[in-house]
C-alpha cells in the first residue's frame, strides 16, 4: 500500500473501476451465454430475440463505457445473430 494520500486514493478509485469492469463484463458473458442456450433449446423466436437483443445492449453499453473494445463486441453480437439467425432459417423453411 503507498504511503502518500493521493495515491492511496487512486488506488482505491482503481479497485473500484476493477470491481465494476469485471462484473460488467462477467454479466456480458451470463446474457451470451443465456442466448445460446435459448437458441440451443429451440425456445419460441420472440423469447430468443429478447436474450439476444438484451445481449447484444449489455455489450454496447460496456463499449460506451469503454469496458470491452469495439471490434470485441462487434465479433460477439456478430457470432451471436449469426447463430439466432441459423436457427431460425430451418424453422422458416
């Protein structure tokens, strides 16, 4: 632990961010994870479009924060509908 009083404080405001960045990013991996299991059981599209699409917020929202980097969440919510939209496609036809 540092002695001096300013940096005693940044490393309390650090442990925080650290605190929030991982629980952000821990409940962006719970709503994926969710989606795909609501895109695997083949539940009703109205169901699977709700995970997906509060996914897909979660992981905009940690962008906005500057949690996870763009191109990562831009990868994941491609992957995500690239899998919602092949699961409904035999259903369709």
């Amino acid at each position: 632990m540092p002695n001096i009083k300013s940096v005693k404080k940044d490393v309390i405001r650090s442990r925080q961010r650290h605190e929030r960045n991982v629980a952000a990013k821990s409940q962006i991996k719970t709503l994926i994870r969710k989606a795909n299991a609501a895109i695997e059981a083949k539940q009703e599209p109205s169901t699977v479009v709700k995970v997906v699409t509060d996914a897909i917020s979660m992981s905009d929202r940690a962008v906005k924060r500057g949690i996870i980097h763009k191109n990562a969440a831009a990868r994941r919510k491609s992957r995500l509908m690239k899998r919602m939209n092949a699961a409904a496609a035999p259903a369709a036809a």
